[in-house]
C-alpha cells in the first residue's frame, strides 16, 4: 500500500534502544562525513534506498534505511544552501519550481479545504518533496569530475548487482513477486520498473555505441522482470525502443536522417525480437495455469483485458482482504469519486494524507475503508485522490519539463557521453510516467529510482559538467 507501513514488529524497548543508537552514533558520524565528503554523501543515499532487502535480512525495520536516506538528504541540501547561498553569495540554481511550488499550494489549499489531519499530511508531503530537495541540492552542490566518475560507476554497479540478486530468488524461490534484486522485499512493481529504467539508458548507449554487451544486459534485465513474475516488462519494452530509436533518429545530423536505414531497422527489429522471446520465455517457465500449453497472444490479451478491469470484492460480495481490483477498475471508481465531490475536490483532491496508510495511525486499508479500492493502484490514482487533478497536471509538467531540458542538451550537445545519458534521461522520464499513470506508485514515491533519476538529471541539466568525463577510463566508448 502507498505510504509509510510503521508495521515493525518491534518493541517499545527495542525503539527507543534503536533511536538511542541512531541519534548518538549514526547521526553525529553522517553528519560529520557528509560535511567533509559529497561522494559519501551521494553513495550512502544510494546504498540506503537500493539495499533495503538486507535491512530486511538484518531484522531491522523498512523505516530505518529510510530515515538515513532522508536524513541524509536533509543534510546535503543544508550544505549546498550554506555554500551557494554564503560561502559563495551566488543565486541557487533550480529546475522545475513552478510546478512543484504550485503542488505545495495545492496541497495546503486541499489541506485546508478537507480539514486534513496533520500527521498523514505531512507523510504526504514528505514523499513528494524529498527527493525534489534532493535534486536542488544536487543543483546547487558544484561536485568535482572525481566524484561524478564515482558516483556514475557505483549506480551502474548498484544496478548491475540486481541481476545476480535475482537469479539467486530465482533458484530459491523460483518465479515470485517478493524480494525484487536487493532493492525491495514487498514491493513486487519493481520488478517491471527497475528493469525499464535501466533498459532505458542501456538502448540509449547501444543506439550510440552499437555495443552487443548492451543487447546482452538488456536481455538480462527483462528476465529479472520475468523472475518477479512480471509480463508487464516485455510487453512496455516495444513502446520504450520505439521511443528512443525515434529520439534518437530526431537527433541524428541532418545528414544522416534516414528514418528507414538498415542500422535502425536492424535496432528497432531487436528490441521487438527480445520482446516475444522474452513472452514466450515466460510461458516456458511460469507456474500459471494459462501458460500450461505455452504461450497463446489471444489469451494473453484476453487475461490482462480480465486481469485489469476485474472487481473480486463485487464478484464474491465480500471484503476479504484478499481480494483485489483491476487498475482500470480502481482508476473509474476513484474518478467517480472525485466527480461526485464536485468541483473543489476535483481540482484539489481529498486532502494530503487520505491514501496514507499505517496501523499505528489507525489508518489500515484506508484506501478501500474510505474509497471502496484495494489492489494494484497506480500513482496516477493515489496523486489525483489527494492533491487533485490540478496536481496531477503540474506534477505531469514538472516531469515533461525536465523530458524537455534533456531534448535541448540532446540536440546542443557535441559531446556523445552527454548525449546518450540525456537520450536516457529522456527514456526513464517516460518509464516514470506510464509507471504514474498506468501501472504504480513505484517510481516516483518510493525512494528507490528517484535518487538515481535526479542525479542523472542534475549531470545532464547543469551546465557546469559539460566537459567532464563522464565514466573515466571506464566510459562507454
């Protein structure tokens, strides 16, 4: 369920003996490294949000990899203010204020309108924000070539050990939603979502490079998808080459234009090629009964058509926790909610923290307690319930903005390193949208590919690291 779970399984003493430990030795020894080091600071945020299933291994509960996260962000955005600000009396630098100043406003006008209560607002609040400090943190933080080279290297190490991760749940596990590579032990959606961002920035730098290492890797993390018991991976993978290949083309000299060449036929047939023998792969080993004759399209389509717009709750007449709803379902039920508030509720929503869920605030299943869901629901459907469809269009700009930045630094870039990050950037914009609208809450408000988009986004959008090496000895070319 979208939002902060407090569900532990912890004691009152082991709390407070936890928090001790936290405050009187953790805090003072972040504090200390991330004031004298951006690279640590920068590596712990990472290492927290892509390690949390060895929290989990650890015994320790999902709050405390997010409050180092998020504590250590809070930090960084401290410094960069500091030496922007007074060190070096120079105006912050900061990209997408508009929309996300108004999402605020919105937020506190529906706060205001609904009477919302306080603790579940500022959750709310919390998860749209932080990573938005985060980025303007990065913005205003003039990191030097070292530390970038670095940081580039571990990300592609952070994602390229998801692979061994989940070939290992596999042999254990075998196909499972639980336990999606090193990153989440609950939530499955990483499973497609994951995969796709990383395929995004892998195709980017076959279309530059034409390397098969990147074919190989993109391969590999569709069937990390596959072992997350996770279709939706090839399925989206056709939409995301289509994409690229076409930025790609767009971008191209003007020389070398050619929509129909036989390279980019060749590229475009591959992508399509991995995207059926990824299908078929999965009817080969899925335990679904739908499967058990190998794959047929027309029941495939047939199944996620029934998968998408079923009502189990209505089917069976009852609320039995373990009956769910289809995405289509949940979207019209929610969007008939919103049109039978009128026009106030439909602009600014049910209030920051109506969707935020947690037994410890009394506040369990509040999605089907107050709105009649339950099951897969999509950001697109957890945004527009709390801030509106006011918010959900500025959220929507926020992102196409940032899509539009990398376009230009795409087309006004003679430097292939930059150009195929932001030919990534571009991809994964998209790959965080339609996981928004139609798939989940995943990308954008878990904390997870939301660190690694925004720094990639202050590389390709600050001006200041268009001459730097971006991958060192170890670049892609």
């Amino acid at each position: 369920m979208f939002g902060m779970d407090f569900s532990t399984g912890f004691g009152g003493s082991e709390w407070i003996w936890a928090l001790g430990i936290f405050v009187l030795v953790v805090l003072p020894g972040l504090f200390t490294l991330i004031l004298k080091s951006n690279t640590f600071a920068i590596g712990i945020i990472l290492t927290t949000a892509f390690t949390r299933v060895l929290f989990h291994f650890a015994g320790m509960p999902r709050l405390v990899p997010v409050l180092i996260t998020e504590f250590c962000v809070l930090l960084l955005l401290a410094k960069a203010l500091y030496l922007r600000l007074f060190v070096k009396m120079m105006p912050l630098r900061v990209v997408g204020f508009y929309p996300m100043a108004g999402i605020l406003g919105i937020t506190l006008i529906s706060f205001v309108l609904n009477a919302s209560e306080m603790l579940p607002a500022v959750f709310f609040v919390r998860q749209i924000f932080v990573f938005y400090l985060f980025f303007i943190a990065l913005l205003n933080l003039d990191l030097s070539q070292k530390t970038v080279m670095r940081i580039n290297r571990y990300i592609i190490f952070l994602f390229l050990i998801q692979l061994p991760a989940a070939a290992t749940k596999y042999l254990v596990m075998g196909q499972d939603e639980l336990w999606s590579g090193t990153v989440s032990w609950q939530a499955g959606q990483f499973s497609t979502t994951l995969p796709l961002f990383a395929i995004a920035f892998l195709l980017s730098f076959y279309l530059f490079r034409r390397k098969k290492v990147y074919i190989l890797l993109v391969v590999a993390f569709v069937f990390f998808g596959l072992a997350g018991q996770k279709r939706a991976v090839p399925i989206l993978l056709p939409s995301l080459a289509l994409l690229l290949w076409f930025l790609y083309w767009r971008g191209a000299p003007r020389g070398r234009k050619r929509i129909f060449s036989i390279s980019k036929l060749k590229t475009l047939a591959l992508m399509l090629t991995v995207a059926f023998v990824a299908l078929f792969s999965y009817a080969s080993i899925s335990r679904d009964e739908m499967y058990m004759h190998g794959l047929n399209l027309g029941k495939l389509y047939e199944y996620t058509v029934w998968y998408n717009t079923r009502d189990e709750i209505a089917m069976y007449g009852t609320d039995d926790d373990d009956l769910a709803m289809g995405r289509i379902t949940i979207t019209r039920i929610s969007l008939d909610h919103l049109k039978r508030g009128g026009l106030v509720r439909q602009m600014v929503g049910f209030g920051p923290g109506a969707m935020i869920s947690s037994p410890h605030l009394g506040r369990e299943d509040i999605a089907f307690r107050r709105f009649g869901i339950r099951g897969a629901l999509t950001g697109f459907v957890i945004f527009m319930l709390q801030s509106g469809m006011v918010g959900v269009i500025l959220l929507t700009f926020f992102f196409l903005r940032i899509f539009a930045k990398a376009y230009r630094v795409y087309k006004g870039s003679d430097d292939t390193d930059f150009r195929m990050v932001a030919l990534g950037l571009m991809g994964a914009t998209y790959v965080f949208l339609l996981d928004f609208f139609i798939y989940s809450p995943s990308s954008l408000f878990f904390g997870v590919l939301t660190p690694v988009y925004f720094y990639i986004a202050t590389i390709v959008l600050n001006r200041g690291y268009r001459n730097y090496r971006l991958f060192g000895k170890g670049r892609p070319s």
